[in-house]
C-alpha cells in the first residue's frame, strides 16, 4: 500500500554505525482498518479510506457508526485517503500495517502544525520591528498598513497580526530510519508537523501527495 495513520509520539536520537547521532521521530501505527474502496467507476479516482485510533462506540454520531459497520470495521477516531497502488486489491475490513515500510525508503508525512493562537506580525511573519532604542514606541508593530488617497484601502492578504499555526502542512523526503513491526512503532529522520499524540498521515514517495 502507499501509506498508513499514526500517532506522533515525540523526539529522540539514534546512533549510526559509524558513530553519528540522528535525530529522529517515532510514530506509533497501530494496525489501519480498511472502511473503503473509492473506484474509478463509482467515485472518478481509485483510493483506500482507512481509520485510526480506537474509538468508543457510544462516542461516535448514528451515521459514522453505520459507516464503519457496513464495512465491518472497528469504532475509530478519524478517517483518512490514501491512493491505492495499481494491481493492488483490498477489501473492506482489512487492516494496513507498519510493515509496507522498509528503512532507507522516503515518505511525505502531513498533519496539523501546532497551534499558537493570536500572535503579532514579528512571530507571525518574521517582521524586523522597529529600533530597539530608548524611546522607540514601535518595537514590534507592523507600521502603517493603509494607502494614500487612492485607492485607500488595506490590500487583501495585507500581513498582519492573527491567528498563527494549526494549518495542515506536508514534510517531503524523509527517511525510515527504523521498522519496529512488534511495537507499531516507525522511525524517521527528522522533525515532523505538530505536537506529540497529534494524528498523521505518512504516505510513500510513489504514492504522491494529494
């Protein structure tokens, strides 16, 4: 397949043979449901919709219990898209493991960055600010944002303070370092979108982003 859900656990730092330290992340997949199989004849594209993250059933709406009993799949947290390879057939009810990956393949890993709520234009956008001098009133404000006369507005996309963080972002080319199959665990190479226990979806190069 061409990809799985996991749960991010948090940073650490392996040791290659030659004796350099890595630093590393390890994501916890645990054995994806299959609960469905989007066609070219049905849906226009062909894809594998699978479910992470046991789930209470009492916690879970009428409609998305009887989505996920129609294809015989455990309750679940959330649900996600990955492309189905070609020749490859699966069923509803199948469970996609952490085995598909070998170490020294690449991956795309997408998920939610953390959020860090209403923040100024200098954290926001990287502004300079104004002179950190005595006296300065302009330490870390954008500076004026309108026009002249004409046209006298503020243009649309205009950088300024807002909410910053919390959009869903795609890391590209990074390496599998570590298969644990026993423990579900995956290990790769560097830093990835959002905080520990955050869900992601970790995808083969040939496989592509959507």
């Amino acid at each position: 397949m061409s990809g799985i859900m996991a749960r991010k656990v948090g940073m650490s730092r392996l040791f290659r043979d030659e004796g350099r330290a890595v630093p590393v992340t390890v994501l916890e997949a645990r054995p994806c449901p299959v609960v469905l199989v989007r066609t070219k004849e049905r849906d226009g594209y062909e894809a594998v919709q699978i479910g992470f993250r046991a789930q209470k059933k009492s916690r879970l709406t009428r409609p998305q219990q009887g989505h996920l009993d129609k294809a015989g799949a455990p309750p679940v947290a959330c649900l996600a898209e990955v492309p189905l390879p070609e020749g490859r057939e699966v069923a509803p009810g199948d469970f996609l493991e952490v085995s598909m990956f070998a170490p020294g393949e690449k991956v795309n890993v997408t998920g939610l960055t953390k959020g860090k709520g209403f923040q100024g234009v200098v954290k926001r956008h990287g502004f300079s600010g104004g002179d950190n001098a005595h006296g300065c009133k302009s330490k870390r404000v954008p500076g004026a944002v309108g026009q002249h006369t004409t046209p006298a507005e503020v243009y649309k996309g205009k950088k300024m303070p807002g909410r910053d963080g919390g959009r869903r972002r795609t890391v590209r080319n990074l390496e599998v370092v570590r298969v644990d199959v026993e423990n579900n665990l995956l290990i790769l190479k560097g830093a990835v979108p959002g905080s520990r226990n955050g869900y992601l979806l970790v995808r083969k190069q040939a496989g592509g982003v959507r």
